[in-house]
C-alpha cells in the first residue's frame, strides 16, 4: 500500500526547526530517528498515543492497522481522536489527525483491517514499507504477539519490537531486538492454550467434566470444539488436531477424555502452533485464524484513562529510542501508577516499578534459544495431580 504523504505542504524551514531542541539532547541521534519507518498495530488507547509521539519525533513514516473504529468512550485516553471524528475507522482517524497536527516530517498510512484474518496485507504492508520497528497495541493474545515478533525477525531490514498494554492503573512494556544471542518474547513470556477439558465436556453437553469421564475424544469432536473456540475453519486446523491428539495419546487416533490428556493435547497444540510462527514461516501465511485468541474478560467496568495510556505509550517509545540507539534495555517493564491506594487523590498517584532480565536457554523456535510448549517432565507431573491447575 502507498504511503500518503503528510497533510498539506510543511515547509522545509519548519520541518527543520520544528526539531531543533530533540538535535540539541546529548547522545540523541536525531539523524537516525528521522530515517526509522514504523507499524503501529493496534491504534486505540495505547497505539494512538504511540503513533502520535512517533511523529512529533519526527520519524520517516507510520502506519496505522486497526479494524475498529472511534467511539465516545475512547476520547478521554485516545489522543489522536476528536469528537467529529466519532464512527470514523481509528487508523483513518489517526492518520488524519497526524497529518493535520502532528507530522511536520513524517508520511503516515492506513490500514483498516482485522490483522489475524488479514495477516497477507500485514506482510506485505511491512515488507513495501521497509519496516524497521514494529509496535504492538493489539491485545488478541499472547500466541499473535509472537507472531509480530517473528515477522520483526523475518523481515529483510533490522527490525526492533515494543509491545504495550495497559490495565486500569497499570501499564506493561516489552521491547525486543533481533541480534543473534538477543532473547525473544517467546523464552521471557511463552503463550499458553487455553482450551480445556471442560471446552470438550460442553460441547458434548456434559456441563463440567469429571477426571474419569467414560469414553475418547475424537479428532471430529476436537476439531469441532476448536472451530468453536477460534470460529475459524482455518486448514491448518484439521492436521494440527490429528498430530497433537497423536502426540499427547501415544500415537493413538484418539484421546483419553481426562484432564491430563487434555493437558499433553493442549501442550502439543502448542508447539504445532509455535511451529508456523516462526521467522521461516511467518511470511507464508495468508491468514492467523489457526492462532487463538485470549481470553477476554469484559474490561469496560475496569475502568481506563488518559495518565496510564499516554505513560505506558510514551515509556514503550522511550524503550524503544534506547534500544535503537543501543543501550541495554530489560525486555519487560510492569509499572503500576497507582501502588499507594488512598482516598486521596495525590495519596493515589503512587508509583511503582518491576524489570525483568530474564535468560534464554537452548532450542527457542523464534531466537534459538529455548524449547516452546510445557516441558514433558511438567506436564506429566502435573498430569499425575489431576492437571486441575491448567485443566479446569
């Protein structure tokens, strides 16, 4: 897709002193930021805000991906939005808001998409682009966060990854690089499955099932409870639920209708989806509708505001700046900003902050460093407790 060039003619003058006090800052290198082309997917609370700083740095380009579009709700903490633009599409919204306000040297694009289903416009929107950083806002799941980092990996140019995410009070940050010995999202924070055995007790209309339910789960009846949970009918499908019922049931055809068989179903599961989502691999795919997403709790009673969008944006921009530059940045920040609770506003505005500089191990299927899936000495550990932990 090409790029829209900014909104009306900037002059050259002012694109250039726009900028004249971020050239001034020790050890910041202005000329390396102005060339960094950049996809911002997800462009809500957190994606908006990015985009917006991404810009006022000053940045060659960004593109916005998102398949929704503007509500009231979302203009207290969505700063690219004004009311006029309510029921617009968000990344059309954010692209014209950048244009008109914002981008005095940067071009800005807009894809209104659902990024799962339409992860071939991603790829090629990311190759056409030469995308050098991608930032993701989007909050589909852990397994297609690992799918944006493998594409950062697999593209031709360096590409550098941030994450954000924010819930009520708190904001979580992680930022990744694609050295040879760097680890990757998938050896700090792996995605785990979801589905359980008690997905299969209703889909058979048993309501909660027991440990020693009579009876085996066909690859039919999985195949039927995963296009339920996914309502997808992606192809990839039929052969990941025939190999990971063969794997977890000692190369039977079907599989024992208890939580530990479930459990072992549910690891290999796992690694048959990590097995497409790797740098190699990643490119291929016209579609993610074999991925899941996660669970998602309704968050509209949580609450969200404009303080914990614009920090934890900022602060995943900020990471993201240092690691472009080449400092060590530790790949997952959770900051909670209001760790003194109070019922006093200023008693509110606590501040607290975890880093984790977590250690890669041998045989990662997206860096090369650590094995994906539950170790087999787990899952049978916890197989042989009633797997109540992860079964239920």
């Amino acid at each position: 897709m090409a790029a829209a060039p900014p909104g009306g003619a900037v002059p050259a003058d002012l694109a250039t002193a726009a900028f004249s006090r971020q050239q001034n800052l020790v050890d910041f290198d202005d000329e390396l930021v102005r060339r960094q082309r950049c996809f911002v997917v997800g462009s809500g609370g957190v994606g908006s805000c990015i985009g917006m700083t991404l810009a006022r740095m000053g940045v060659a380009h960004v593109t916005f991906v998102d398949m929704d579009t503007v509500a009231t709700s979302n203009l207290n903490r969505q700063l690219l939005f004004t009311p006029d633009q309510v029921g617009m599409n968000k990344v059309d919204a954010c692209k014209q808001s950048l244009e008109r306000s914002h981008a005095f040297r940067t071009s800005a694009a807009a894809l209104h998409c659902n990024a799962v289903t339409r992860w071939a416009d991603i790829v090629a929107e990311a190759q056409e682009q030469h995308m050098t950083a991608i930032f993701n806002g989007c909050d589909h799941g852990g397994f297609f966060d690992i799918a944006l980092q493998a594409l950062a990996r697999a593209l031709d140019s360096p590409c550098l990854y941030t994450a954000a995410s924010t819930y009520a009070y708190t904001y979580q940050v992680d930022s990744y690089g694609t050295a040879a010995g760097e680890p990757c999202l998938l050896c700090t924070n792996p995605p785990a499955h979801s589905i359980s055995i008690d997905d299969f007790a209703a889909a058979s209309g048993a309501g909660r099932a027991s440990e020693d339910a009579a009876g085996a789960i066909t690859a039919e009846e999985a195949l039927a409870v995963l296009k339920r949970v996914y309502q997808s009918e992606h192809e990839l499908l039929p052969g990941m639920v025939r190999r990971s019922i063969a794997a977890a049931s000692d190369g039977a055809a079907t599989l024992p209708r208890t939580r530990g068989a479930v459990l072992r179903f549910r690891s290999a599961l796992t690694g048959e989806i990590l097995a497409e989502l790797t740098p190699a691999r990643v490119l291929a795919h016209t579609s993610l509708a074999f991925i899941p997403a996660d669970p998602k709790p309704d968050t509209s009673s949580v609450g969200s505001w404009a303080v914990v969008c614009c920090m934890g944006s900022m602060f995943a921009v900020n990471c993201w700046v240092q690691r472009l530059a080449g400092q060590d940045v530790p790949p997952m920040t959770i900051a909670n900003i209001n760790a003194q609770r109070g019922s006093v506003w200023r008693e509110q505005m606590g501040w607290d902050s975890f880093k984790f500089h977590p250690e890669p191990s041998d045989g990662c299927t997206l860096c090369g460093f650590k094995a994906p899936g539950m170790p087999a000495e787990e899952v049978a550990a916890m197989a042989g407790a009633g797997g109540a932990a992860a079964g239920g």
